[in-house]
C-alpha cells in the first residue's frame, strides 16, 4: 500500500505551489513530494520549504518513499532514533526503576559529555541506553541490535552502537572519543551512587578524576555532579 501522503489521489490543489528561489528570487514549481529542485534562471537548488519531512524523520522506509533527504534532515533521523530508544529500554525493564535510573543518568551524563566533545550523540546515547542488554541466546529478550534493527537504525548505527557498548564492557574506553564519553559517563554515575551509600572525601574524587575520568568535558561533568566538594 501506498503511503496516502504520497499518492495523488488525496492531493487538493494546495499540493502544487510556487515558492521564490532564495538566491534570485524566481518563482520555481514544487509538487508537496519534491524534497528539492532547482532553480531554471540561476541553477540554485534549494530543499522545499513547504514539505513536512515528520514522518520521515522516523521510517525507516523513508528513501524509498521520497528519496534521499536532504542532509539538514539526516540528523534527526538520528535524533528521534536515540529517544525511540529510551523508551524501548524502559519497556525492556519494565518495573526494574533502579536499573531504568541508573541507565537514565548515565544517558543524561554522556549527552552533556558528548555535546561538549562533539562526538555522535545518537550513537553515545542508543549505547548508554543499551549498554546492559546483552543477547539471549534463547531468542526470548532482544539483543541491543535486534532492538536496534526493529527501531528502523540503518545497520551502520546498529554496528557503532554495537562496538561501544562492546568496547565499554571489556574496558576498553580510548577506542574511540565515543567510547570515551559513554565510560566517563558511566565512571560518574557509579561513584554518584557509590557516595549515596558513603560519602567520598575529597582525596577519593581527586583520585577519581585523575585515574578513572578520561576526557575533559567528562572532568567538568564530574566537578559539577560533585560541586559540593572543594576541589578544583
């Protein structure tokens, strides 16, 4: 079946209209499909202001539907991806709350981190959420790819996300600035937790940053989690 927003014989005479070219100002034609066109005075070719890219911005049938998107769009594929995600992770654990916060804060951590080291935050992000959900050989749970792959994330994603939560798991967090940002993330939220149970001194946060912390961004996360330390 064809999507009804696609298929002409719902289309209303709204459907064809003429928008004015940004660099020359000539009226140019845009059926509400087209994602571009160009310019047939200048040569400008700019994406379709009208056109509603909402859907597309979550099928994972989407290229096929309307072709390539434009780049400024690609994005939020990723974006609405990583928020399709937490919800899944909380379905996954259903009444487990301790583990959904645990996962949520390490989640909000490495955004803040990934943001400032301007790393793939979908990517940091869909692994922060799946980190703990590991493959069942008995084909009863989802593995972190399966979700992945049933969430529409093209196979590229599904094997970044793959190979961080793989290389947060054996240790190994200088793979990549990636990997950096998830284990700096995780480090701050086990000791957050760690210091509901007792409380860390200075020294042990000093220690802590010093050892365990591996980006500067994950370093000013950490002093603003624990700002109620006097360290510097």
């Amino acid at each position: 079946m064809k999507c009804p927003g696609q298929d002409m014989q719902y289309w209303t005479a709204e459907a064809i209209y003429e928008v004015n070219c940004p660099k020359c100002g000539k009226s140019v034609e845009f059926y509400k499909d087209d994602t571009t066109r160009s310019c047939s005075q200048c040569g400008h070719r700019f994406v379709n202001p009208r056109m509603d890219f909402g859907c597309a911005a979550y099928c994972k049938f989407a290229e096929q539907c309307i072709g390539t998107l434009p780049e400024e769009f690609v994005g939020a594929q990723d974006n609405l991806l990583k928020d399709k995600v937490a919800v899944e992770m909380k379905r996954y654990y259903k009444t487990d709350f301790k583990r959904i916060g645990h996962l949520s804060r390490i989640a909000r951590y490495a955004e803040k981190i990934a943001q400032q080291e301007g790393v793939n935050l979908a990517v940091v992000l869909c692994a922060a959420y799946l980190k703990d959900i590991e493959a069942d050989d008995s084909g009863n749970q989802p593995s972190a790819a399966k979700i992945l792959e049933s969430l529409g994330a093209n196979e590229e994603i599904r094997n970044e996300v793959c190979a961080l939560i793989e290389a947060l798991n054996n240790g190994r967090t200088t793979t990549s600035p990636e990997a950096g940002s998830l284990a700096d993330a995780a480090a701050i939220t086990l000791l957050e937790e760690r210091n509901k149970e007792m409380a860390i001194d200075e020294e042990q946060f000093t220690d802590f940053i010093t050892e365990e912390i591996t980006t500067e961004a994950g370093r000013m996360v950490a002093r603003s989690v624990f700002s109620h330390l006097a360290v510097c």
